[in-house]
C-alpha cells in the first residue's frame, strides 16, 4: 500500500514538473515568434527644449537661495 502511494506520487510530480517544463518552452517559442513576426513600432517622442527648463530650474534655485540666505540673517 506504502509503495503504491510512493509511485503515485512519483507519476504526478513527473506529469507536473513535465507541462511545466512544456509551459516555459512553448512561451518562449512564443515569444520569439511574436517578437519576430510583430516587432513593436518606435514611438518619436519630441523632447522639451532644454534651455527654457534650465532656465527655469537656475531661476527656481536662485530664488531658493536668496529666500535661505534672507532668513539666516
């Protein structure tokens, strides 16, 4: 009765560990098949003008500073 349980137990962890060994396989041919047949398409993002934001970040940080040293007089 022991042994029987035993092979039981033997046949359905072999038949688990199998379709997930199965299930990894079969994504990545998947995967593989997607990203060749459907490549994703690049997006042109237009990027903000640098010189207005770093204008604007050099003003917000001098007047931080002035604000600072104002208050430690």
């Amino acid at each position: 009765m022991l042994l029987m349980g035993f092979s039981y137990m033997l046949v359905g962890m072999t038949v688990v560990f199998s379709f997930l060994i199965l299930q990894v396989i079969l994504m990545k041919v998947m995967s593989n098949f997607v990203l060749r047949y459907f490549p994703e398409k690049e997006e042109l993002i237009k990027a903000p003008s640098p010189v207005c934001r770093d204008r604007d970040i050099i003003a917000l940080i001098t007047a931080a500073v002035r604000n600072y040293e104002a208050g430690s007089e």
